[in-house]
C-alpha cells in the first residue's frame, strides 16, 4: 500500500471508531475531527486528546508530546504581566516562535520591534518557561498574580478538570501544561493544544527531520455563531493532523531502513522505445483506464525508453508495459517488472487479465 494511503486509512479509522461523519477535504492533505454543541465541561476536549495520540501512536511516529494551554490562560498571563490589550496579538505571535528561536532573540523582538516594556516581557519569561502536568496546574492557582485574573482561574479550572478525564483515558503522561502555547488563529476560546514529536524515526548518526508540529487544535465556541444570520452560538472543540508533515517522515523512515517508498498509486506504466507513437501510447492507456487499472505515462511525444522507466524506478511503479513497431505488427505488448527488470510478450487481448493476476499476487 502506498505511503499516503497508510496514513490516511489509519486516520480516517480512528475517526470513525470515535463517530465520525464526514465531510472530507483531501485537497488541503489534512484531516479534521471536529466536536459541535452543548456539553458538559472538558469531556469532548478530553476525547479530541484522546484521537490525537491513538492516531500518533498508530503511525509509529517516535515518541510524541502533546502540549496544552488556555486562551484564557495565556490572556490572562499578559494581562497580569502589564501587557496592553492592544498588543495581546502581537505579543502572542512572538511568544508563538519560542519552538524556533531563544527565549533571548524572542525577547529582543518585542522589545526591539513591539514596543513592549523590558519589565513586562521578563514577567512573561517568568511564565512561558514553565511546563509540566497537573501540578504545575495546581501551582498556577497559588501564584500571586496569575491567580487575581478571573479568565485565567476559568482556564485553570478547566484544565484541572480535563487532566482529571485524560488521568482516566490513560494517556495523562503525553500532555504537558505548557504556558509558552499559544497558537495564534483568533477564533480559538478555551483549551488549545499542539502535538510534536520529541525524536524522529531517524538512524543514530544522522540528522533528525525538522517538520514542527504534527497535529494541533482546540475550542472555538464563537466561529460558527460568526457566519450564522442569526448570531446563534454552537460551541465546538476539535484537532486537525497535518498528514503532509507526516508523510515526509514516514517516508523518510521508509528510506531509513532501506524500504522502497511509494508515493503514487499508479500500478501500470505505458512507455514506448518508439518515436511518433503517441497515439499508441493514448490507446492503450485508455483501454487499462477502462479496465480499472490505474495507469500513467509521460506526457511527451516522443520521451526516451531510459528516462521513462527510470521514472517507473524513482516513483515506485511495479509494472511497465512497452508497445512499440514490432508488438505492434506481431499483437503483442511488453509486460516488464521493475523490480526484476523481467519482460515478457503478451498478446494484447490477454493484457489486462495478466496485469490483473500479477498486481493480484503482488
């Protein structure tokens, strides 16, 4: 099976498993799970937690830490530390960059560039290099400030309930209270959350990838109420996985170990040593098209023989068929495997029952 199809199989599965109804967007490679309408407290924000780490563990990913915070939280945080309102945005999209840069050239940017008060953005250091479990929760509800700010308390009750729930799914020890999260789309209310991956499946000695975060979501009771005529809110909460981040490494763990990664579905390849056979090359095509076969060719006149089956090589394409002047004249096509560079002649009536037996046993 290709790489992708893995992926996605075993995303959209685990989805179901949870309920999921549909409403699929391939073109974006990203998947979401989404949970909308009234319940009680912290219980679906719990179980989109629950998704996110059944789908990271199921992908053998490596190991993974997911993060979690509170809008409500983090506004609270710059409002006690001096922050003006105005700048809570602009200060947060700093405060955002901490997985790629210091805590030192973070500083420097909104000082230097925001305008924000030295005092003030050592305050906000003091918070963001705190991360840890339910403790550090407890903790926040002592701290001298943090705890005199109304919507940072609803944030920390919340998030001492939903530690309560992940205790009991199991999972408590992925998710870290990380005061550095704070994802900066707008629209986010309540709990947020973000899942990175602490080590890459990469051999010892080399360089691990770098692809950032692999899954991310959080609460939204406000966007819905946004485009209804009415204004009538439905609270939602919910994670998108970034599938295309996690291609690149699964593939890469592929290379690692020395399997062949395929990334296309393609089974037949239609090549020609021939010039001026383009209309061949469309005929048959069409003709294993039809037959349910997924099949492609290059889209050149007349392409050499070695680039075409190079490509076949690269892309992972199992089956190659040629058809040139002499099949032609004897109503034969050639049926190559890649992988064993073995051709064979078949008559062209039996070609797409043969093609049909080996992809069968392959």
């Amino acid at each position: 099976m290709v790489v992708r199809e893995k992926v996605l199989d075993l995303v959209v599965s685990c989805f179901k498993r949870h309920g999921a109804k549909g409403l699929d967007t391939p073109a974006f490679e990203l998947k979401d799970f989404d949970i909308a309408g009234q319940f009680d407290s912290m219980i679906p924000d719990a179980e989109c937690l629950k998704i996110m780490c059944e789908i990271l563990s199921g992908l053998q990913l490596g190991d993974f830490l997911i993060k979690v915070n509170d809008r409500r939280i983090v506004d609270g945080m710059f409002a006690v530390c001096g922050v003006p309102e105005s700048k809570f945005r602009a200060i947060g999209s700093s405060i955002d960059k901490l997985d790629k840069m210091s805590w030192k050239d973070v500083r420097h940017e909104m000082v230097a560039k925001k305008g924000l008060a030295p005092e003030v953005a050592d305050q906000i250091g003091d918070y963001v290099q705190c991360h840890g479990g339910v403790t550090l929760v407890e903790q926040m509800f002592q701290d001298p400030r943090l705890s005199q700010n109304k919507r940072a308390l609803e944030g920390l009750e919340d998030l001492k309930l939903l530690f309560e729930y992940l205790t009991l799914f199991g999972i408590s020890e992925k998710i870290s209270f990380d005061l550095s999260l704070v994802r900066g789309l707008d629209y986010y209310t309540g709990v947020i959350y973000e899942a990175i991956l602490l080590q890459t499946p990469a051999q010892a000695g080399e360089e691990p990838l770098s692809v950032g975060s692999v899954a991310a979501g959080g609460r939204y009771d406000g966007l819905v109420g946004m485009f209804d005529p009415k204004g009538h809110n439905v609270p939602c909460v919910g994670l998108s996985i970034g599938v295309e981040r996690i291609f690149s490494i699964v593939e890469q763990r592929m290379k690692t170990s020395g399997e062949k990664v395929r990334t296309t579905e393609t089974q037949v390849f239609v090549a020609t040593p021939q010039n001026n056979f383009l209309q061949e090359r469309l005929k048959l095509i069409a003709e294993l098209w039809d037959a349910g076969i997924k099949a492609e060719m290059l889209y050149k006149n007349n392409p050499k023989l070695l680039t075409q089956l190079h490509y076949c090589e690269n892309m992972g394409i199992p089956l190659v068929v040629i058809i040139g002047e002499q099949e032609l004249k004897e109503g034969v096509i050639k049926l190559r495997s890649v992988a064993s560079r073995e051709e064979v002649a078949i008559k062209h009536e039996n070609l797409v029952a043969e093609i049909r037996k080996r992809l069968s046993e392959s």
